[in-house]
C-alpha cells in the first residue's frame, strides 16, 4: 500500500502504527516523527514565511473569505507517487488543504487513489480516527493498542486528579496577534486535566476573542499555546508583546501562572501526543501531582514581571 497523507496528525499516527514504508507523501507541516521530513512533500503554503502573526492572520482570513485555499497540493507529485490511500480533512481549512483543492489535483491524474478524511470535534473523535486509521491500513491490533495505552494515562491521571478539590478557570490562548482561544477539543483536554476551559468551547472551532473578554472571564491559569508552535516559539512571541495595565490584573498573570505549551506537537495536532498536552496542562493545574517527565519537557513557566520588563525593553505594539 502507497499512502500520502495531507495531515501532520495523519502521519504521526500512521508512524506510530509502524507504516514508515508505506508512506510515500506528506505535507510540508509534516515534521513528526523526524522521518517524515525524509518523505516527498506533496503541499506547500501560499502563505509568505516571513509574514508576521497578525499578517498571517489577516492573509488567512482574506483566503477563507474568497473561498481560497492558502495551501497549493502539488499534482505532478502526485501523479509521480501513485498513491492507493490519502488522508485528507475538511475540518480546518487553515489547517490542511481544502478538498477543493485536493480534488483538482487529483482530477487529471491517472490513478484515483481512496482518500479518507479525517475530521474530529472532540478527544472521541481523535481516538477514533486511530482505529480507523488502523483499520484502513490492515493495523486493527496496533491501534487498538495505541488507544489502550493513552487511556491508561489518562486513567492514572485521573486516579491523581480525584484527590484535588481545586478547578482552576483557565483560558488557553491559541493565537496571540490578535487573540483567538481554542476550540474542539482544547476545553476537554483542560477538563481532563483538572480545570475549566472559561472562553472554549467543546465541539465549537476555535474563536477570536478581545482582551476584554479575556480579562473579564478572569482565568486563573494561562496556556500560550498559539497553533502550530513548539514552546519555546510561544514562549517568546508572549514576552515579545506588550499589554496593557488591565492585562497584569489577570489572576493568571498577576501570579505568574501563566504557560507556554508546546502546541504544534501536544495541543492542535489531533493525535496521540495529545495525551501528552493533557498531562502537561495538569501539572501546571496542579503542580503536586506526578507525571510522566516527558509530559513537562514542553512547559514553562512565563513570570508576569518578566513579560512585562522584556516588552517595555523591546517597544512593541499594545494591544
């Protein structure tokens, strides 16, 4: 079997269900495991890469609006792999390539390949579409596996979590230039670990939002997490900015509970990490508890002062 697959998400499971052979094209957002970055990138951005946060977002909201995808799936690559299986989405086209512009690619060349799409809402959806993703590829036993074990962790988590009687508010910031917070399954993943999403919501996409709304919801635990991001990158554009007073009254930053998560591998890639995201969101939540090391390595901590020193040293925009 020749698959291409048009996710990030899709080819992480298809590597954890042992397929690197099978494998043959990936988008250009493909870079986990590291060899998916050995495979034929079959799509590419017609985004600038040097466009900044607030650029990127208006350039992907003027491609949405005119009914344009900001991704090109390169046909003759295509044509060239010869792929029996693409994994595709329609859930977000700001994600992945649109199934219109799948479908003309794929219209002019000789071989028409199965094209599954993956399209989930919730943290069901993304264990579902292992097994799927398992099935479809004659791997039924080693995604049952997979499933098994994530929700083993998410057992022993909860285990921990059953003795801890506080449930922070928390908001989980999933773009910063201008202020978007997280959708689908973001809230579940906060409810999992401990505490209450106060602007997500489960199933919704994801949604822009003002500094009011963030300020007056008065989250007392803070996610940067802006999608696409490993942390450090979030890390930086937060210290980056500067906000005004009222930002400083936030609990969340006030106490200095505010985190930089590494998004792009454990928060918006609906995959198997995402227990990992969970893990990492609950010891933040609840620092007592133990979790596996690797579940932290992405998180740090974002002192108040600190962002508040480095944005007035760097002069950058308010908001």
């Amino acid at each position: 079997m020749r698959i291409v697959s048009l996710l990030p998400s899709a080819t992480e499971i298809l590597f954890a269900l042992g397929l690197d052979e099978e494998i043959v094209g990936v988008s250009h957002e493909c870079d986990f495991p590291l060899r998916a970055k050995t495979k034929t990138p079959v799509v590419s951005s017609r985004l600038p890469k040097e466009a900044t946060p607030a650029e990127t977002d208006r350039l992907v909201r003027e491609h949405v609006e005119r009914g344009e995808s900001i991704y090109a799936v390169n046909r003759d690559r295509l044509e060239a792999l010869a792929p029996d299986l693409i994994f595709t989405q329609d859930l977000c086209h700001v994600c992945a390539a649109t199934p219109e512009e799948l479908g003309a690619a794929l219209a002019t060349i000789s071989k028409q390949p199965e094209i599954i799409s993956l399209d989930p809402h919730d943290l069901g959806d993304v264990w579902r579409d292992i097994l799927w993703i398992g099935e479809a590829t004659g791997r039924r036993e080693r995604a049952q596996e997979l499933v098994t074990h994530i929700g083993e962790r998410l057992g022993r988590l909860k285990a921990q979590l059953a003795s801890q009687s506080e449930q922070p508010r928390v908001a989980v910031l999933e773009w910063l230039q201008p202020f978007y917070v997280g959708g689908h399954w973001v809230p579940e993943m906060v409810e999992h670990a401990g505490g209450v999403d106060v602007l997500g919501k489960i199933r919704t996409p994801s949604r822009r939002v003002s500094l009011r709304e963030i300020v007056d919801a008065a989250p007392e635990v803070i996610f940067i997490a802006p999608c696409g991001y490993v942390a450090d990158q979030a890390r930086d554009e937060y210290l980056s900015l500067a906000f005004p007073d009222e930002w400083y009254a936030i609990p969340a930053v006030r106490d200095g509970r505010v985190f930089a998560l590494d998004a792009n591998g454990h928060v918006s890639r609906p995959a198997g990490r995402l227990v990992t995201g969970i893990e990492s969101m609950a010891k933040a939540l609840h620092p007592q508890i133990e979790v596996p090391v690797k579940a932290i390595l992405g998180m740090l901590s974002v002192p108040a002062a600190a962002a508040r020193n480095r944005a007035a040293a760097a002069g950058t925009p308010t908001f």
